[in-house]
C-alpha cells in the first residue's frame, strides 16, 4: 500500500525509462565498436551524463517551487558549491602531475605564488571528507539563509529576489584570486577520481550511470516527501500559507526543510556535473543559469516532478542544437520566447497538461457511467 502511494503509474515509467537509460548507454559504449551504428560515443555519455545532472538540479527547484511555492532564482549557487567540493577532491588527486609538479598545492596557487596550502583546502585529500562538504556547504548555506529568511516571512518577490543575490554575490567572491579558488579560470585539469582516470572511457560510463542512480534516488525521495502527510502540510503552505500558520503549523520549519534538502540535492547535481564537464569556474554562479534551471521546470511542469526532469532534458537538447549552428546568437532569445509561450499557452506545463488532460478524460468517462435517473412518471389530470 506505501509503495503504491509513493509510486503512481507515471513514477514507475519515469523509473523504468531511466532504468533502461542506466543501462543502455554505457552498454552501448563500451559493448559494441565505433564501427556499429549503435554505438554511443564517448562524448555523448558525457553530454548525456550532464544533462541528468541538469535533470537532478531541476527536481531539488521543482520540490520548493512545486510544492512549497519558494521561487528561487539563486539556485545554482547550491549546485555551484556542490561542483566546487568535487572540483576541489579532484584537484587535491593531481598531486606532481601538475604542469609545476608541486606534491601539495594546485597550480593555480603556485602560480599565484601562495606559500602554502589554505586551511579550507585541508581534508578534501580524502573522498569521504569531500563527499561529507558536498552535502555540508549547500546545506548549511541554506539552513542559514532559510532560516532568516523564513522566520522573518520572507515570501514571493522578494524572497525570490535576495536569492538572486546572493548567487550574485558568491559570483563575486569566487572569481578574486586571493579567494583560493582559482579566480576566473576555476578549477581544471582533473586526473582521477577515485584512483580511476577521470577521461577514460569506462569512467566516463561509470559517471553517467552513477549520475542516472543518483537522479532515481532524488526523485525517490521527493515522491515519498511530497506524497506524505509532511507533503501535504506543504501543498497547504504553498496555497494559503496564513492559513495554515492558523491551524498551528509552523510554516517556516516545513519551509526550512524542504529549501535545505533542495539546496543539497542542487549540490549533488554539482558534484557529479563536474568530473564530467572537466571545469569548475565561477560563471557557474551566473543568475542567468539558476533563472534557466526554473524554465526547466516552467516547460515540464512545476509540481510534478517528472515534468522538472522532462523540461531539463528538452531545454539542454534544444541549446545544444540551436547554439552550434546558424541560430546560436538568436538562442537567448529563443529560450526567452519559449518561456513566454509556456506561460501563455500552457501554464501547466507539458506534464502538468498531460495529467490535466488524462484527468478530464477520467471524469468524463466515469460521468458517462453512472445511469441516467429516469424521468419522473407524468402526474394524473386532476
């Protein structure tokens, strides 16, 4: 019965599909020659592995604009920190393999004549240590910022408004030198992720399907919170927030856990974009990117998960085709128009129609069911 609950007939063919993609692909890679007409190159795992990551960062903003009604437009700071972790982990392995062959301090700090090793940049040596601050930095940034923000009741505009703030500070912050992170050119020239070759072939596989398993997990745990009685007390708060405070809920502890455990599952999305990409830099915290991330979910369909994924799928594919030709000045403007059209033509989104439209079906075949009451027998003439 929980299961059931949890797991309607369009979550299973979400995960089923993605199943099979988990598979499939890096199968196709690895299994058959260039030579066949099936085989996936390497380079479209990579492409195909980044757009999961796209899809996971999605779903953590479809859990908080869906269902709890925050918008935030300063999500890709979490999904940035995250990518930075990683990035950090990874530059720690390149050891004497970097172009000044220092044991301990990346090149960029060589470069930058930095004498020795910032405290920070201790631990992440250790992928566990690292593992541990891809979860602990977006979270506690947003445990912190959430809980000022929301105890102050903070809401629409203006919530939606500081975010981008403070995405846009971080983008500041990120691109001094004298940070320690690389300034403009970020991190790169990554070697190995846990002892394997970050560019072999097999990797590259391993990535994608760890990236497909990690996105089944997020959706996983967004149906089962969003489908509980903590999902409903949600649902409530995004309709009538006042409302709710009056029936006793706390508002702003619902509120703060669901921005944490989005902000977290962002910074996930991060760690696994960035070993396949091959660079992290500080464009990553652009509010132009965390804007994009909630036209994902605009076009597949806020509140209903499986819409955030499709939209994150359709709008990457299309970039991806439209900026490597002729209409790739134009593609602004056309992800603009495409958000303009959503909103006037189908404000639920493509799923979010879909369902809307199953659901009209459904009730005008059960009214075509139930028996006519039949017409009364006419009264005697008096």
């Amino acid at each position: 019965m929980l299961s059931q609950r949890i797991l309607d007939r369009g979550a299973w063919i979400f995960l089923v599909l993605l199943g099979v993609a988990t598979v499939l692909v890096p199968v196709l890679n690895l299994a058959l020659p260039p030579s066949s007409p099936f085989h996936v190159p390497t380079y479209l795992v990579a492409l195909f592995g980044k757009y999961v990551c796209y899809a996971l960062l999605a779903l953590s903003i479809d859990l908080i604009w869906g269902y709890v009604g925050i918008l935030s437009l300063g999500h890709g700071a979490f999904f940035a920190l995250g990518g930075y972790a990683m990035g950090m982990y990874l530059m720690r392995q390149i050891g004497t393999r970097g172009v000044y062959a220092h044991p301990i301090l990346p090149d960029f700090m060589v470069f930058l004549n930095w004498p020795e090793l910032p405290v920070y940049w201790y631990g992440f040596q250790h992928f566990p240590y690292a593992l541990l601050m891809i979860f602990a930095v977006p979270g506690v940034l947003a445990f912190v910022f959430g809980w000022f923000a929301f105890r102050s009741r903070v809401t629409g505009v203006y919530l939606s408004i500081i975010t981008q703030a403070l995405t846009f500070a971080l983008l500041l912050g990120f691109f001094r030198n004298d940070f320690g992170f690389g300034g403009n050119n970020g991190l790169t020239d990554f070697k190995d992720i846990l002892g394997f070759n970050v560019q072999a072939q097999e990797t590259r596989a391993a990535l994608y399907a760890a990236s497909c398993v990690v996105l089944g997990i997020g959706f996983l745990i967004c149906r089962a919170l969003v489908t509980s009685k903590y999902g409903k007390v949600l649902v409530a708060i995004r309709d009538a927030e006042a409302r709710t405070r009056f029936l006793g809920y706390r508002a702003e502890s619902y509120k703060l856990f669901a921005f944490t455990l989005s902000a977290c599952m962002a910074g996930v999305a991060g760690a696994l974009y960035v070993p396949q990409v091959g660079i992290i830099n500080p464009s990553e915290f652009s509010p132009a990117n965390s804007i994009e991330a909630v036209i994902w979910v605009a076009v597949g369909g806020r509140g209903t998960l499986t819409g955030a994924v499709l939209g994150a799928l359709i709008v990457n594919y299309a970039k991806t085709t439209f900026t490597s030709g002729m209409l790739a000045p134009y593609w602004l403007f056309m992800l603009g128009g495409l958000f303009i059209a959503v909103t006037l033509f189908l404000p639920r989104g493509v799923v979010g129609t879909w369902q809307w439209l199953a659901a009209r079906r459904k009730a005008a075949a059960e009214t075509d069911k139930v028996p006519a009451e039949p017409a009364p027998a006419p009264r005697a003439a008096e």
